[in-house]
C-alpha cells in the first residue's frame, strides 16, 4: 500500500511493504534533479544536501540513465555511473538514487540480504526487460534468491495516459490476448508499463510486489511529467538507503 508521508517536512510517497526502511519516492515539493528546469537548479542542489544530512551518509550514488538496459553493481569508490538504468547495491550506508518523469521507477530489497536496487523502466528498459534482468544479476552475482525480495513499483505513466503508435506497443507487449495489459482505441495503443514489469518480477519469483496506482501524468501536480509539461520538466526521485 502506498501512503504520503512527510520526510522532515519534505513531501514523499512511500510503500508499507518497506516500512522500516529509508525509501521513498519524491515529490515536487522535494526536487532533487533539475534536468531541463535551470529555476531549480538551486533548490535540487539544497535538498540533496538536506537529504544527504538527514539519511546521515554522504555516500551518494547515482547514474547517467540512457533508456539502456545496463547495470551496475555498485563498487566502493565509484559514486557516479555512466549510461546505466539500473543500479544494485550492498554496500551498507549508501543512498542509491535515480530520476523520473513518466518511466516507471521500481525499487527492489532483501531484508536479509541488507541489499537492495533501483531500476529505471521507460517503454524502452520495459520492452528490454531490465527489472528481470536487474532481479537475475542479483540471484547470479550476490547469491540473493528473489523470494526474500521485496519489489516497489512507483509512481509512473499509467495507461490512461501512455498512448503510442503500433511500433513501440508492438515491442511492448508479446502477448496481445492479454487485455489487462493494454486497450487499444482506433490505431492508438495504451500499454500498462506498470504492469508488464510486475510481470517480469513476479516471472522471476518475486512474491511481494506493492504497485502504485498513481500515474504521474494525470497527477502532474504532485509528480513530474514529460509527456505532460513536454519535456520542460524536473524530475521526481527514487531514494534507497542501503
Ligand atoms: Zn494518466
């Protein structure tokens, strides 16, 4: 279940399935990445601080996201990665952190493994599979077995509102006699990107999945949005302290 919260005084949204964890989604009301918005190129810079103060670390890590579907182990020393969509972590007392407006940010985490990932799934990382291939790096090369992960789907584009053309669905979506995947309105498609990837997590073993309902698009007050403010826009985070 996901439920508004305040971090200091900073609005967050956050889900009870990682209650107990310093995780949570961003919201306008707390940038910290300014992207194309030069204006708040002052206030993301004072939050990160803020943030960084308040989780009691400066071990910040973050990436360069390209829509790829390359990941990242994160290694002691290195705090910026280049052309990376998803970042793992087990280094303890490190702030994994990524940017959004529309693709969808999915926020992965084993208590008992004390390790945990963000992955950022646009149409591009979904049609990839980066969450499968984000949960399959983590089985593979730190041993972790997906039924002790616990898997966040965030505030994203919801199918109300991502409308393509038959290329990018076709891409998309496999298996076309699953309707609660998609609805299709003349020769425009509405794909749930949401949706497919709790697909690739629950495929992958992943047994607690807490999807957010909120699409960041129609809710543009409270998120950014680049398809809403065409591409003039910010972007809302994804914060995971290890
Ligand atoms: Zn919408």
């Amino acid at each position: 279940m996901f439920y508004f919260d305040n971090f200091y005084g900073k609005k967050v949204l956050k889900s009870s399935l990682l209650d107990g964890i310093d995780c949570f989604f961003t919201t306008r009301e707390f940038v910290l990445t300014y992207s194309s918005r030069e204006d708040l190129k002052t206030e993301s810079e004072e939050n990160r601080e803020f943030l960084l103060n308040k989780l009691n670390t400066d071990n910040l890590i973050t990436a360069k996201q390209v829509h790829s579907t390359d990941i990242e182990i994160v290694k002691n020393g290195i705090n910026f990665y280049d052309n990376t969509d998803a970042l793992i972590s087990n280094i303890q007392n490190t702030v994994l952190l990524m940017n959004f407006a529309d693709c969808i940010p999915i926020i992965l985490y084993s208590k008992k493994d004390k390790t945990g990932a963000i992955v950022h799934a646009g149409w591009r990382g979904t049609a990839g599979e980066i969450a499968r291939k984000t949960v399959i790096k983590m089985n593979e090369e730190l041993n972790i077995n997906p039924e002790n992960i616990i898997a966040v789907i965030g505030p994203g584009i919801g199918k109300c509102c991502f409308e393509t053309d038959y290329d990018v669905f076709e891409k998309l979506v496999k298996n076309k006699s699953d309707k609660k995947i998609y609805e299709q309105k003349e020769n425009k498609f509405f794909t749930d990107l949401k949706l497919l990837n709790a697909k690739q997590l629950s495929e992958c073993g992943i047994k607690n999945i807490d999807i957010c309902s909120y699409c960041t698009c129609c809710m543009s007050d409270i998120f950014f949005s680049y398809r809403k403010e065409n591409g003039y826009t910010a972007r809302h985070s994804a914060v995971l302290k290890i």
